[in-house]
C-alpha cells in the first residue's frame, strides 16, 4: 500500500525532515498517482526497476506492489532511515548514492527530464547540468514507450511519430567549465 498526502505528512513531521531545495527536492504525496503510475508501467512480477530519488517512498511502494524487484537509490543521508523503515520489509532494496557511487562516476549533476502530453501531443525535454567545475563526459538516450495495441482498438498504419525538429547538434563545452550548450 503506498502513501498518499497524509502519510508523507507524518513521516515528515516525525523525522523533522523538509524537501532540500538543494537536491531539488518534491514528495509524491498522492497514492492514486503513484497507483497509476505503476499501473502504466505495465510491469511483471519479478521484473527489475530501478527508481532514483525514491524520497519517502511513495512511488517505490506501488511499483512493489506490482511484484517488480524494485531497487531504490537514495542520495539524502537524512531521508535514507525513513526510506528503509518504510520499504525494505516489501522487498524493495534501497541503495545510498554515496562515495561508492561516486568512485564510478565522478561528477556531480543534475538531471531533469520533463515530460508533457496536451491533446495527442507528447513532449520531451531532458536537461544535464554539471554541478562541478570540470569538464563532465556524459551521454545518454531516452525515448518514449508506447502500447501497442493502442488501446482506442486503430491499427499501427493509423498512427504516426512527428519531430519538431531535426536531432541537435552534439553538446559542446563552452566559454566556462558550468555552461553546456547545444
């Protein structure tokens, strides 16, 4: 069973915890949201997840209860008791981003992906910020994932994925080891 808004409540007060703005903290408090997230995610018993920034554990708790093996990385040293009392006992394990973390990449970051859907539109936007002052190796991918079949029963051939634009130039360092630009 996951929390919802009364239970993130306590937990926080209880612990005498607040959202760090420094790690750009926000606590899911609504359990019909992360229901539904787990819900969409469409995952099988036994099949692994990883969520990062698991918090309070509100999130975690659902994606357990679809019968996922969940691991949870946690990077906040004050939320980490708090995250272990209330998920470890549903078989979820919890991972403390610390120096072991680190020692396999050793930069310091941000990363923040923003997803919107607006009618038929879905958007994506991912940004990478290099919180250190040299120069950060970084790559990755994402793309969204769609069922098939859709569930309004129309065919594949009815469907179709639109770009606004072409693919950006690679990023570049420039003038200074914290601004990235495309």
């Amino acid at each position: 069973m996951t929390h919802g808004r009364a239970e993130i409540h306590q937990l926080l007060v209880a612990n005498d915890l607040r959202p760090s703005r420094a790690l750009g903290q926000n606590f899911v408090a609504d359990a019909n949201t992360t229901r539904r997230i787990a819900r969409l995610a469409e995952l099988a018993p036994g099949q692994r997840v990883v969520e990062i920034g698991a918090g309070l554990g509100a999130l975690t708790l659902a994606l357990a209860d679809t019968g996922a093996r969940v691991t949870a990385v946690e990077i906040d040293q004050h939320l980490l008791p708090v995250l272990r009392t209330e998920v470890e006992g549903r078989g979820v394990r919890v991972v403390q981003a610390d120096a072991l973390t680190l020692a396999l990449y050793p930069y310091r970051f941000e990363l923040e992906v923003r997803f919107a859907l607006r009618e038929a539109t879905l958007s994506l936007a991912a940004f990478v910020r290099n919180k250190g002052e040299e120069n950060m190796p970084a790559s990755f991918g994402y793309h969204p994932a769609f069922r098939w079949p859709l569930p309004f029963g129309d065919s594949r051939s009815s469907h179709f994925i639109e770009f606004d634009r072409d693919e950006p130039a690679p990023i570049r360092l420039s003038q200074g080891p914290r601004t990235i630009r495309r």
